[in-house]
C-alpha cells in the first residue's frame, strides 16, 4: 500500500466500547449437539466458551453508546458511521441506518463487508474520510453469527459467536496515529469459507489455517514496512481473535513474541468484525497500552481478506478546535 502522505490530517482514537450478548454456550454444551469434546475444542482453537443472542443493530448500539460516552462526544458531532459487519439484521436496508437511528447520529451511515478484517478496514477508511475533511467518525465492528452457524456441525460450530465492539476516531493538530497499513483480498480464496444467501457456514478448515497464516504474516509486515518500523518496535498486537494456533503461528513467522499478542478468544470465540475492537477495548481497560506504544491491528477473513495497521497510541493529542 503506499505510504501515508506528508501534511495529511491525522486522527486519534478518543472512546472505545464492547458488548457481548448475554447468553454464554459453552463447550460442555456443545457437547450435546455434536461430537466433540471441551478438551478437543480447546486444544484446537483455544476456545472456552461463546456469546449468542441479540441482533446486530442491538449489539452495535450498545458499543457505540459505550464508545461515544467515554469519548465525551455528543452523537451530533459525529461525521460518518462505519459500520463492519457480514451478518446484517436485513439485506435492504443498511443495518448502519438502524444504528445511526438508535445511537441519535445524523450523518452517512453505511455497512461494510470484509468478514473478519472488517473492522480494520473501517479503521483505514475512518482515517481516509478525516483526511478529507471529517473530524470525527464512529467504527463498530459486530457480528451475529449465531444467526449463520449450524451448532450441530463440529467443524464450524466450535468457532463462532456474537459481539460488537467500537471506536471514536477524532482528527487532530499534525499526523495523528495512523503510521502505516495495508488492505487485502484474495478472491481465488472465497470458498475456503463462505455462507450463501440463507445457509449457514461452509469452512475448508486445513485451507483456511493454511492462507489465514500467510497473509496475515503478509500483510502485517507491508504495514511495519510502511511505517518504517521493525517486529521488535511493537509492543502490542491485536490480531483477529479466530484461532489460537493461526494466532501462535503468525506471531512466530513475523517475528514478534506470543507474549505481546492480545489474545480473549477463549471467552469470546470468533466474532468476526468484533473481534478486533473487543480485543483493543479489553487491551486498552487492562492497561496494556501505554502512550507513545506502537500497536499493530492485524487479521484475516473470507473473502479472503486481510487487513493491518500500525498505529502509535496517543491519548493526549491535540484534537482539532471546534
């Protein structure tokens, strides 16, 4: 990707939030439907647990919220809402416009598939619309793919659950966060995992973990290159949260030890574009982030997408004045 342009306005994130749903299925419970075991599923994924229940709209409205509270920013003043997602509560229209309903924003609201990286993508493009002259843009990230996952198939139904997870990016004095990123897809790759128009889930699981390794290694790497940093600059990773041993590979062959990766997947399990956000939020609340650390958002998708960025962290940046 090329690099960012000197003299571009920047932008910082001011709030974050997470919701998971309510209700928790557990391994054990999974036992009842399929055949499959806790210790088979930990072992292969990590996973313990899973959120399901609610909509999307529902679980976007409740990070947002969260999000725009801790930013201290009336919804008014919000430009644009991106909103990442594959499971839309209905095709037509977007469920952007039933979030922006429900959060009180009056500004362009639109939905945006990219499965897994969406939420990163949102986060390049939320920095592209403050570039242009927006000062502040609200990204969630929320899936609901209990609504897409047959429980009863133990290659699928280990993996995926529900939650939302959102961002304040304001536009500040100078260069801002962003310090490099890198947006991809390999189409030759959409049926290594996919969902027709009212199925559920189909994953050709060795194809995956294969490609998922690589291109998340692939990407992360075009963004330090573009950031003019090393593996051993970062001091935190926050990778899609689908796998702990495409987690634990793709660490290694980037070269940046297991310890600095924000990992929660065994509460959590795949939740596609929320994965990302929820793992930044819970990363950020546990006080894992100090100013001036370089963070590095990196992850995989169908499609296959994937998407990364470096961002500097920097709480304590100028915001533009009013």
């Amino acid at each position: 990707m090329p690099a960012i342009p000197p003299g571009v306005r920047g932008a910082v994130i001011t709030g974050w939030g997470a919701f998971l749903p309510e209700k928790v299925v557990t391994n054990a419970d999974l036992e009842k439907t399929m055949d499959t075991n806790d210790e088979w599923i930990r072992e292969r994924t990590g996973i313990h647990e899973r959120h399901v229940g609610g909509s999307t709209s529902e679980l976007s409205i409740q990070s947002g919220r969260a999000a725009l509270e801790m930013a201290g920013v009336d919804p008014s003043e919000i430009d644009a809402l991106i909103l990442a997602t594959t499971t839309p509560d209905r095709h037509v229209p977007a469920t952007a416009s039933s979030v922006q309903l429900g959060l009180g924003l009056s500004c362009g609201a639109s939905d945006l598939n990219a499965a897994c990286s969406g939420w990163v993508y949102g986060l390049v493009n939320a920095h592209g619309l403050i570039a242009m002259g927006a000062r502040k843009v609200l990204v969630i990230g929320t899936d609901t793919l209990d609504r897409i996952t047959d429980y009863t198939d133990r290659n699928t139904g280990i993996l995926f659950g529900n939650g939302s997870g959102a961002a304040v990016f304001e536009a500040v004095e100078g260069p801002g966060q962003l310090l490099g990123w890198d947006l991809d897809s390999i189409g030759e790759a959409e049926s290594a995992l996919y969902c027709e128009i009212g199925g559920t889930l189909e994953m050709e699981g060795r194809e995956v973990f294969r490609r998922a390794v690589r291109i998340m290694v692939d990407s992360g790497n075009k963004s330090m290159e573009a950031a003019g940093v090393s593996p051993d600059d970062i001091k935190l990773v926050i990778p899609h949260q689908a796998n702990i041993r495409i987690i634990s590979a793709a660490m290694e062959r980037i070269g940046i030890p297991e310890e600095k990766a924000m990992v929660n997947l065994h509460r959590t399990g795949n939740t596609s574009a929320a994965s990302v956000p929820m793992a930044l939020a819970e990363a950020l609340d546990e006080g894992r982030v100090d100013p001036g650390d370089l963070i590095l958002f990196v992850g995989f998708g169908a499609g296959m997408t994937a998407a990364s960025a470096v961002v500097r962290w920097m709480p304590d940046a100028t915001e533009l004045p009013a």
